[in-house]
C-alpha cells in the first residue's frame, strides 16, 4: 500500500496548502476555513466512513495550521507586528480552550458540527463585510480579560479547526489596535491554538474503529504532507504581502469566498 492514495488527490492537496498559506500569511488565519470544508469532499472521495468525515477534516486541517502558522508567525515577527505581551498572557487561555474544544468536538455529531462550521465562517464573513469601527476609547483589557478572551477564542478554534485569526484579528482591532499588529499577533497565537488542536484530535481520534488507513488520531497523514508542501513557499509571501497590499478589501473578497463556503456546507446539510 502505497503512503499517499492517488496523484489526482496529492495535487488536490498540494493545491489546496499553497491557496491556504497565503491566505493565513496574508490574513493572519489558519486557512481552517477553506481548508475543512474542501478536504470534506476529498474524503468523501476516498469513501471515508461518514461518520468520520468531518473530524477527520478538522484534525487535519489543524495539523497543517500548524506549520503555516510558524512560518507566518516568522515573517511578521520580522516585520515588528507581532504584540509579545499580549500572545503570552492570551496564550495561557488559548490552549486551555483549544483541549477543551478538541473534546467536544468528539462527542458532538458530524451534522452538528457542520452546522457550527457553517453558521461560524458565515457570521466571520458577515464581520468582514461590514467592517465595523470601534470606539476610539477602546482598549485592550487586563489579563484576565484576555486570558478569558483566548480561551473562547480557543474552544471555537478547536470546534472549527481554524488557527483562531478569524476572531482574534476582529477582537484585536475591536480593542483599536493596527491591523498589522493584529494580523501579525493573531498569526503568534495560532501556533499554540494549532498544536492545542492537534494533540487534542490526535488524543480524541486514537484507536477510534473503521478509519482509514494512514491516519494518527484524527489525523490524515498524505492529506497532511501534501497541504504543508504546498503551503511552504506561500505562506511567507502571503504574510509579506500584507505588509504592502490594501488588507481591508481582499478581507472583503475573501468574506465573499467564506459566504459561498458556508452556504454550501448548509446545502449539503440540508440534503443529507
């Protein structure tokens, strides 16, 4: 048995990273939105029991968020945007919130959590477009407030399988700080959500009956190689880019692909 299922499924995947890592360098995301929706159909492909379709997609696309976020996270750092002060208290949250979510997402059922998945990205996606303005007076709040800010930033990360830039990049700049700096801090805290995740669905999914073959946990192992190759090269030029390109407008274009995602994961639910 060979390690990767079929050519046409390796190019799917190594497509699928390289789109990915440039968003999450561009936007500070894991990429857990494109990512888990599209690997959904993959799988499907490849006639995973259903009943494991979508955890299977969670698991792994957490797994790949983790390389794409180390990368990403090293570019921005470069770039001065990255608030350490804030990534270490809100770190703290994160990972108690990311195991958490990795647990719930066990007992809760795969029509359940696609309902979630989609009702999350569509509500990211509406965030986006409106481009909300918050008071001037705004700022960040004590420890507390931001050890509890990461960690429910944390358990939906882990629901979701996103790196946690689809809510702490609004909440950074709810709080008034640049959209840099946002983008550059919400990319440091994907990593831990990231590898919270991923010992989580590796946790959850061990030893689980009827997977398929080459999988650690919750985890597909080609899946995963192929989205990390593909999202090597990119991720670091997505994360430049948004050093020099108008971030607000290809956020807004990207709301538009997180509707178009959300509506078909509604669809399919509605017609199961």
């Amino acid at each position: 048995m060979t390690f990767f299922p079929d050519t046409e499924f390796v190019l799917a995947c190594l497509l699928l990273g390289t789109v990915t890592g440039f968003l999450a360098g561009l936007l500070g995301i894991g990429g857990g939105a494109l990512l888990v929706p599209i690997l959904v159909s993959l799988f499907e492909r490849l006639h995973v029991t259903p009943d494991h379709i979508l955890h299977l997609a969670l698991g792994t696309s957490m797994a790949a968020i983790v390389a794409s976020a180390a990368i990403s996270l090293r570019t921005h750092h470069a770039h001065g945007a990255v608030d350490w002060p804030t990534v270490r208290t809100m770190t703290i949250g994160v990972l108690i919130g990311t195991l958490l979510g990795t647990f719930i997402a066990r007992i809760v059922s795969t029509q359940a959590l696609s309902l979630i998945f989609a009702v999350f990205i569509g509500y990211v996606a509406l965030t986006m477009l409106i481009g909300f303005k918050p008071k001037p007076a705004r700022q960040l709040p004590g420890a507390g407030g931001l050890i509890a800010a990461g960690g429910g930033i944390g358990v939906v990360s882990a629901l979701v399988a996103i790196g946690g830039g689809a809510l702490t990049v609004p909440f950074l700049t709810w709080c008034n700080r640049d959209i840099r700096q946002a983008i550059g801090t919400s990319a440091a805290l994907g990593l831990p959500i990231a590898l919270g995740g991923t010992a989580g669905y590796i946790f959850n999914g061990w030893g689980v009956p009827d997977m398929p073959p080459q999988v650690l946990g919750y985890v597909h192992l080609p899946a995963l190689v192929a989205i990390v190759a593909g999202s090597l090269f990119t991720t670091p030029l997505g994360a430049r880019a948004a050093h020099r390109l108008p971030v607000p407008l290809i956020k807004r274009l990207f709301s538009l692909l997180l509707v178009a995602l959300a509506v078909r994961m509604l669809w399919k639910l509605w017609n199961a």
